[in-house]
C-alpha cells in the first residue's frame, strides 16, 4: 500500500468505515484480479488450516496488494519469528489463533508493532521495565506504519480474560472465530444457541468499547453477516472460495436439472472448517 493515495484498511478502520472481505484459499494465478472484480476491502488467507508454503504466500500476497486488496493473514500460532516472515512477504495484517493470555497477544503485537526490535530488549519494553528514546518511537511506528495486529478471539477461558486481553497496547482488532468458540462453550455449531449468541454479542460489544475493530467469519448465510454488523461487527469476513464455488454451482445446476426434468438429489456435503 506504500505510496497509494488511497487510505489503508487500518486507516478506513480508525476513521470508522466498515470493510469487507472473505477467505482465500486457492492459489490459481487468475484469482487476485477476479477477487477484485468482487469489490472486497481484504483477503483472509489462511494458513493455519492450508497447506501453503511461504513462496506459495509470499506470491498471493504480492498479487493482492497490485490489485489494490489488503492481504491478511492467518498463522498458525503467535510465533513471532513466524509473524515477521509473513510480513516480509507481504501480509499486511496478521492474525494468530486461540489467543487466551496476555503473553500470547503481546508476543504478536511485539512482532507486528515493533519490528525490526526483537528479543530481550522488545521483551523488556512490553513489559514496561524499558523505555525507548523518542527517535527509536518514531522510526519504529514508521516503519511498521499501517500493519495490522488481529487476534482470534474463539474460546471461553479468552472471554473470561477478555477485558486484559483487549487491553493490551498496540491491538488494531479481534477476529472471532464461531466453530472454535462454539465447541469450547460445549455448543458445536450450534450457532443459534443462545448462549452462544450472548457470548459473541459481549465479545463485540467489549472490543468495540475498547475503540478495537472487530469481525467474524461465517462461510453461509450472509443474513448472519447482518445480523453481527447490527451488533457492531465492522470487519465482514463472509464464507470461503471454495464454500461459495460450491454452493453456486450446486444451486446453477439444481435449477439447469429441474428444468429438463433431471433427478435433482444430491449427496449431503461437507466444508472444510477455516
């Protein structure tokens, strides 16, 4: 985004706007420019649950980002070292998984915040046992000037701690993940359940009250979308390629068959879980 004059998806969150986006997870050369025939704001590239390698990424990122589409990806842990080479290849926001303590999200907001600073010196000034000159300040927040920190919020011992974890400086967002909160709260994709409906209903309204952006991923109903955006979801991470190629296709072919009076039954089916 270097150089554009267009705002950055960090800035057109701070100054309020809603911005969308869905899953990725195919590689296909031809899929960036199609993608951004969509209008989406950002890319959720997942790779905590694909298989992708970092030249694999270090590719979708850079194809995103000439189209004008913000990459976010998605590690598979707060891996620090793991959170800078996704960077380096050009992811530019980074989320980490089954966030629960505030160890966890300093770790990521150490490496997506205060790169290149690493070690016992980023450690000590997390902790607030050190201080940084005002040049060290200003070269540091130059240097990482719109990268975006996204936690996964999906479990219940993170909402029990939820107010310290969205507390922590340097957070931009919260990304809750609904099968992994869904199975930890004993309800699996029960997603009406009202109890789990509470739970996400205080995680947004928390983390909106801590001036922190906020989305969640469902891969069906955009009536579900709508609902959460009511509630003050601000970030719509909607469905997955491979999810909406497959319900398309099947809903195309379920009108071509009953048309020319074709058997329309089909097997019951199954998505992946991103």
């Amino acid at each position: 985004m270097t150089g554009s004059t267009h705002p950055s998806l960090l800035q057109k969150l701070q100054q309020g706007y809603n911005v969308y986006g869905s899953c990725i997870t195919s590689t296909a050369p031809m899929w960036p420019k199609v993608i951004q025939q969509t209008g989406v704001d950002f890319v959720f590239i997942d790779t905590e649950h694909i298989p992708m390698d970092r030249a694999e990424l270090a590719r979708l990122c850079q194809q995103f980002r000439a189209y004008g589409i913000t990459p976010i990806v998605r590690i598979p842990s707060p891996d620090p070292f793991r959170a800078c080479q996704v960077i380096d290849g050009g992811a530019i926001g980074v989320v980490a998984p089954y966030l629960e303590s505030v160890a966890q999200i300093q770790e990521l907001v150490g490496a997506t915040k205060f790169r290149p600073l690493k070690g016992e010196r980023l450690t000590a000034y997390l902790a607030g046992q050190e201080e940084l000159s005002a040049e060290m300040k200003a070269y540091i927040a130059a240097y990482n000037a719109n990268t975006i920190c996204i936690a996964n919020i999906e479990s219940v011992p993170a909402l029990n701690r939820l107010d310290e974890l969205l507390s922590v400086p340097g957070l931009d967002a919260v990304f809750i993940g609904p099968h992994d909160l869904s199975v930890s709260l004993g309800l699996p994709e029960q997603y009406d359940h009202p109890d789990f409906e509470a739970a996400v209903q205080s995680i947004i309204h928390q983390t909106r009250a801590k001036g922190l952006s906020i989305g969640i991923h469902f891969s069906l109903e955009p009536e579900r979308q709508i609902r959460w955006m009511k509630e003050g979801v601000n970030m719509v991470v909607h469905s997955f390629d491979v999810a909406l190629f497959s319900q398309r296709l099947r809903h195309d072919l379920s009108i071509i068959k009953a048309a020319v009076g074709d058997d329309q039954s089909t097997d019951t089916y199954s998505l992946p879980v991103i």
